[in-house]
C-alpha cells in the first residue's frame, strides 16, 4: 500500500494517490475508498477505486493543512486500513481504528543560497555536509511491508534506522516500541520485519518482492 503525494495549485491542495497492492486487498470484488473528504458515504460510486490488474488506484485532490481519516470498504469483505498510512486514530466505534492522511503540514521549497561564498568556504562546507549525510545515514523502511511513514519515524527515533539494524532487531523488541509509542501501533505484527529487512539489506529485492507477495500487511 501506498500514499502518494504530489503538490497542487502553489501549494493549497494536494493531489493523493490511493494505492492497495497486490494480494493487499482482502478480495477481488470492487473496493470503496471512504473518508472525511466524502462524509463516509458509501454510496457515492464517484470513490471507487480502479483496478489496475491485481491493484487497486484512486486519485483524488485534497486540501491542505488538514488531516483525513479513512479507510477501503470491500463489496464482500469489509472494512480495511491502509498499513502504509501516515498515522492511525480511533475510530468511533470500540476497537476500531481508522487510517490517516496528514495533509497539516506541507513542506516548503528551500531558498536558493547565494554563491558569495569563496572556494575554501564551499569546499569546508561540502566536507561538513558529507560528514552529516554519513553519520545521519538511514534506509527507507517503508520497503519493508507493513511500516508506514509514522513507524518508521518511530523506529527510527529508536536508534532503529536502517535495514541491517532492523535485520539483527528481535520481534519482542519491535513488539515492545510499538506497545510503547500507543495502542494504534500496538496492532501491527512485525513478524517478518527483520527478515524483510535482511533481504533488504543485503539487496535480494526480488527475493524480498516474493516474501512480500505471500505476506498480508506485514503479516
């Protein structure tokens, strides 16, 4: 699964695209795409989500500086989250919890520097900036199925940040950060994380598509 996010008319909407991969939906049948931005309304065919051979894609623009819940609803199967949503909050009904899409805070472009520097500066500043790129070096743990943007923030935070680290990191510890950081995370089963991430981080990324083929959610 997927969020992709792509800024929209300077920078007061943004269009999302809505992605359940392969084998990520809990059936074949049509999936709804259902949120704060169409009240939940199951009727509204307009969110359907196109099927693109074993995939599901929707794109819609949403408006910044706001944050929307969601979730899929399955003709035949239910009610699902997105595991690569960028948080999850408690829904009204007990137990139940709904994805989100953090549209609060948007990233700004960065101002060009002014070149008045001289050759020593730059190539001081050059030396500087490789030093901090390889001390604050990290892997996108998002490849890993089944950690969203948030999880991997958290994973990260906990000295957990790159694929090798999170190869040689036992389930009980993983389950013990995710207990940790609320009840919204606690649901997720990192099971096969460190395995996914051994082939990650060694660059078996054919292996690992097959492993994350047979998984369902990180499962």
């Amino acid at each position: 699964m997927a969020l992709k996010k792509q800024i929209k008319d300077k920078g007061s909407n943004t269009l999302v695209t809505f992605t359940i991969g392969e084998n990520e939906a809990p059936s074949s049948s049509n999936v709804l795409l259902l949120g704060d931005f169409n009240n939940w309304q199951s009727n509204d065919s307009t969110f359907q989500m196109e099927k693109k051979g074993n995939t599901y894609v929707k794109s819609i623009k949403l408006e910044n500086g706001k944050r929307y819940e969601f979730r899929y609803l399955s003709d035949d199967k239910g009610w699902f989250n997105d595991h690569a949503a960028d948080d999850y909050v408690p829904s009204p009904y007990s137990g139940i919890q709904n994805s989100v899409v953090d549209l609060s805070v948007i990233p700004q472009k960065e101002k060009p520097i002014k070149k008045t520097v001289t050759k020593t500066v730059k190539k001081t500043a050059s030396k500087a900036a490789t030093k901090t790129i390889q001390k604050a070096k990290k892997d996108d743990l998002k490849k890993i199925e089944g950690i969203g943007p948030k999880i991997a923030s958290i994973l990260t935070e906990k000295g957990i940040g790159t694929f090798e680290k999170l190869s040689k990191a036992s389930v009980k510890v993983l389950e013990g950060i995710l207990k940790e950081a609320g009840p919204r995370y606690a649901m997720h089963k990192p099971g096969s994380w460190p395995k996914q991430a051994k082939l990650a981080s060694t660059g078996k990324w054919d292996e690992l598509k097959k492993l994350q083929d047979k998984l369902d959610g990180g499962k």
